[in-house]
C-alpha cells in the first residue's frame, strides 16, 4: 500500500486543543490556496504576454494598417519625372484677338466660334476611370437621333481638368497624363473597337506654360451613325498647380470643314 502522504508537523503542544488545531489547519490551507491562485494567474499572464509579443498586430506588438493609396488616378499613373521639364518660354504669351472662351475652374481660355457652335448646356462626363468632368466649351449636333433612340451626335470643343499630382506637386508628366487621358477618351466617348491613327504627339508651350498637344483619329463603324471616323485633338497645359487643364476637340468626318479647329482652338489657350 502507499504510504500516507507527510502533514505538516504542528506544534504538539496544541494536540490537546481541538479548536487551535481546526485554526491552524485552515489558516495552512487558506494559505495554500492564495499561492495556487497567485500562480496560476502569473502563468496566464506570462503566456498572454509571450503570445502578443510574438503574434503581429497582438495586445503590446499592435501594428499600425498601412495607409490606403489616396492618391489621384493620374498620380499613381503617371509620377512626377525626376527631371523638371525645360520652360524654354517663362514669359506670357499675347492673348489672341477675338472671342474667347474662359474657364476659371481649369485656369485656361480659348478661342470662342460663332454658330453652329454653341456654349455648353451641360456638363459632358466621361465614362473611363478618370472621371473628367469637361464643364464649358461648345458644340453642335452633327447626327441628330442617329439611331432611332434619341441620342445625338456632336462636335466638341470641351475644357476641363484633372488632379495629376499630390498636395504641393507642381511638376506634371504630361506625356504620361496625355497618354492616359487619350485612352480615358476613346473608353468614354467612342464605340468599342475603335481603331486609332496617330497623327501628331509634340511638346510646346502655351501661353508660356509647358504643354502637350496629341491629334489622332479615330474609326469606327456604328449602325445607324454615318460618320466613320473623328478627328481627336487634346491639348494638356501645366499650369503649376496640381492638376492638369484640358482641351478636347472632336470633329467627325461628316464635317471636315472645322478639322481647322482641331488646331486653332488648342493652339490659342492662354492661362487665366
């Protein structure tokens, strides 16, 4: 058989005395008891604390969530050129003569045409990623209800702009942005599978900003719609601000007499 286990020698002279006995005996247990539960309590801790320490994102070792990227569309596109572009032309240029169009919100103006061209009645919006808003310009119906849904087709001469930078950037990769704006463009406004004929990609400068001018056409074929290809122009000037101001210029090829437009109204921005 096993041997009973040893109990605390307690002081003999007590022996006779029941209830000092019962006393000391709960005092022993009642001490005991507090170690086991001061113990336990220490193991825990010890093992949260190792957890936390060694798991990412515990209670001591929390880590902080990366940042979401909140820059522009253009700006996670199209980073600033670790170069500075050359201003060969710093100075302003001589405001053409004649009627102009001004757009205060973009910082550009431009040559205005008399009829058929109109002012905007309302904002043209594209549909690619960009989400350029092209709030003034002008334009005509060239195809009205061209398929029978009420949808018309247009000339355009439309300016707006685009946040192509981040907080005080001042410097724009504007054959980046242009490349980019181009194919916003033909998502936006054009039927898919639109071919695309470069027909001009140059830098210059307007109103002695730096500027990039592209010139392509576009063709298509769409039921209903006689036009077959569009004359594009897209002018982007840098105007020392974080974002880029637009001109678009659309000329469909039932009306090539204004093709001079996909030229002259790019050519006469002027900052404002």
């Amino acid at each position: 058989m096993v041997p009973p286990p040893d109990l605390p020698d307690f002081d003999r002279g007590d022996d006779d005395d029941p209830v000092k006995r019962n006393q000391r005996i709960m005092k022993w247990l009642g001490g005991g008891a507090i170690l086991v539960v001061a113990i336990g309590l220490i193991v825990i801790l010890v093992s949260v604390i190792t957890n936390n320490a060694t798991t990412p994102g515990g209670l001591f070792n929390r880590q902080a969530e990366a940042p979401s990227d909140t820059r522009p569309e253009l700006a996670r596109r199209c980073p600033p050129p670790s170069i500075p572009p050359d201003n060969p032309n710093p100075g302003g240029e001589e405001v053409p003569p004649g009627p102009r169009t001004t757009d205060s919100e973009s910082g550009i103006s431009y040559k205005q045409y008399g009829d058929p061209w109109h002012s905007l009645t309302s904002p043209w919006r594209d549909q690619g990623e960009l989400k350029i808003t092209y709030n003034i310009g002008q334009d005509f119906i060239t195809e009205p209800d061209y398929d029978g849904s009420g949808a018309d087709y247009h000339a355009t001469i439309l300016s707006g702009h685009v946040p192509a930078a981040v907080n005080d950037g001042m410097v724009l990769d504007l054959h980046c942005v242009g490349d980019q704006i181009a194919a916003d463009v033909r998502v936006s406004f054009y039927p898919k599978g639109n071919q695309l004929e470069q027909l001009e990609a140059r830098d210059l400068t307007l109103g002695g900003r730096p500027a990039r001018l592209l010139k392509f056409r576009l063709h298509f074929s769409t039921p209903g719609l006689r036009a077959k290809s569009e004359l594009v122009s897209i002018a982007l000037v840098d105007l020392g601000k974080p974002e880029a101001a637009i001109l678009y210029v659309s000329i469909p090829d039932t009306h090539k007499q204004f093709d001079i437009v996909a030229d002259e109204a790019p050519e006469s921005i002027r900052p404002v």
